[in-house]
C-alpha cells in the first residue's frame, strides 16, 4: 500500500495520467456528441485507428503535424459522414452500422499501412513535442504537471470545455439536446432533426478521429496493428459514466487513465504477480465504478431511435 501511495503522489505520475487521459478525452467527447444527438456511434474504434493512420501518413510523407491533426478530422468526418448517412436518413440499425464502420476503417487502415509502406521496419516520424509554459511550470508539483504537456493534452481539455459551453450556453447545444431528447418535439419546433443530427455524428467523429491521430503523433512516432488497443470501446464506456455531460467525461477519463498509469508502474514491482494481473486492473476497477454509476443514470431519451417524421 505505501508503495502504491508513493508513486500516486509523484508529479511524474499525474502527468503520465494527463497524456493517456488526452486520447481518451477526444473519444469520449466524440461520442458524447452522437449520443447527446441521440445516435450511437460503435465506429468509434475503426474511426480512431483511421485517424491514427491518417495523421500520421500525412505527416510522414513530408507535411507538418498540425495539418497531420487536420487530415485526421477530416477522415474521422469522412466516415462520420458515411454512419450518419446510413443511420440517420436512412433509419438502418446503429448498432449493425457502427460495427460495420469500425471494421470498415480497422481493416482499411492495416491494408493501407501495408500496401503504402513496404518496408519491414516501421517507420517513424518526429511527434510532437512537450511545450512548457514559461513561469507556470516552475509552480512545485504542479507545474510539471500541468504546463510541460503536449499541445494536443492541452486541445483536449480546452475542447472539453468548449464542448460543455457550447451544450449548456448556446442555442446549438440545446437543439442538439434537444434533439436526442424528443426528436419529435423538436421537429415541431421548426428544428431540423436530420440536420442536427447528420451535423454531431460528423463533428464528433472528426474529435474521435483526432483522438486516435494523438497516438501517433504524440503518444508514439509510428503507426502498428492494434494501436487503438480497445481504448474506443472504453470510450463507449466513459461516456455512460460521465452521465453524458462534457465536465464529467474529463473526471471519467482521468479515472481510467489513473488507473492506467498505476498498472504500468506496478508492474515494475509486482512482487511475484502475473503482469497479465496488473493489465486487467484499470479494466476490472473501470467495469465496477460503471455498474455503480450506470443504475442512477439514463442517457437521451431519444438516443438509438431512428426520427421519420410523421410517425408516432
């Protein structure tokens, strides 16, 4: 237990915390925005690795790492686009879709890797770097912590937070709200319900697409077959224990991330235990905070329901 507490309370392990907590914040807010406009997106993880794969080519074949981020966006809007078309005019299964959509941009991205690289050696790129903030991060403790962190770490907070406003201040967040609350409701108030909806799955494709794009460009230098590693699917999770709520989703991916961070850390003194142990752990403890919040919680009312106006 002392062990434990010793590495929780060094600045170098918060700040481990913060860069696994990024790509997982991107995801998260991505598919806060579907389901806040009542569409699930299960592509979420196909998505990702297309962004991860984009971002990277584009900075590998000559081209700076911010166009990278945007080349990204622009695939995870892509396919976004592509759900959105299938899920929303269409009315098709969200599920079938979304699995559908995920193997679609996996199994792309791996081809293309393969077929655009040839060489057996994985090539790698400069990602970015640490940028400190001069004053800010000489604060004891924290300032490591907060102010020497990548600028994609300090996009996802400010997106965050630039997400909630925009959900809670303004009139396009209580559309959207509104929207994937009653559907019907809100076409009667003169609200475009495709639109809307066609609009978040999109946008929040295109924030899932940047989350995967910080693996290779922050996180890691290269691209490599199962590099999201599930972390999609963990943010289908996050957003049900954020309660659906932007200022939540960060308390939700800092938990994970913790969590995350610590098995790493405990598996350099694991004391005799299956490192396998210590990989299941931020799994394990992430399902159990899940059950316990998911049973005082209910998502859109009108989330997974396909709107065909005129029905009842």
């Amino acid at each position: 237990m002392s062990s434990t507490l010793d590495v929780v309370l060094t600045a170098s392990f918060w700040a481990a915390t913060l860069r696994i907590c990024a790509p997982l914040l991107f995801g998260t807010l991505g598919e806060l925005i579907c389901e806040r406009a009542g569409v699930l997106n299960l592509g979420i993880e196909g998505i990702m690795t297309a962004g991860a794969l984009s971002g990277w080519l584009t900075v590998y074949y000559g081209a700076d790492l911010w166009t990278g981020v945007c080349v990204a966006a622009l695939v995870g809007a892509i396919f976004g686009l592509l759900h959105g078309f299938l899920t929303v005019p269409l009315g098709l299964s969200q599920h079938v879709t979304g699995i559908g959509i995920s193997l679609l941009g996996a199994s792309l991205s791996y081809f293309s890797f393969r077929l655009l690289i040839a060489s057996t050696a994985t090539p790698t790129i400069k990602p970015f770097s640490a940028v400190r903030v001069p004053l800010l991060a000489d604060i004891p403790l924290v300032g490591p912590v907060l102010f020497e962190q990548s600028p994609l770490v300090y996009l996802a907070f400010s997106l965050a937070i630039a997400v909630s406003y925009i959900l809670y201040r303004t009139p396009l967040g209580l559309a959207v709200r509104m929207v994937g609350e009653n559907a019907m409701a809100a076409d009667a108030q003169g609200v475009s319900v495709v639109g809307i909806r066609m609009a978040a799955v999109v946008v929040g494709s295109a924030i899932m697409a940047i989350g995967g794009a910080f693996l290779t460009l922050s996180a890691f230098n290269a691209f490599f077959v199962n590099l999201v590693n599930g972390r999609g699917w963990i943010c289908i999770a996050l957003v049900v224990f954020s309660s659906w709520k932007p200022a939540r989703a960060i308390v939700a991916s800092l938990f994970f991330a913790s969590l995350e961070a610590l098995q790493i850390r405990l598996q350099q003194g694991s004391g005799g235990l299956p490192y396998q142990f210590f990989l299941m752990l931020p799994y394990l403890l992430s399902i159990v905070a899940l059950i316990a919040v998911a049973r005082r919680v209910s998502g859109p009312q009108s989330l997974m329901v396909p709107f065909r106006r005129g029905e009842r």
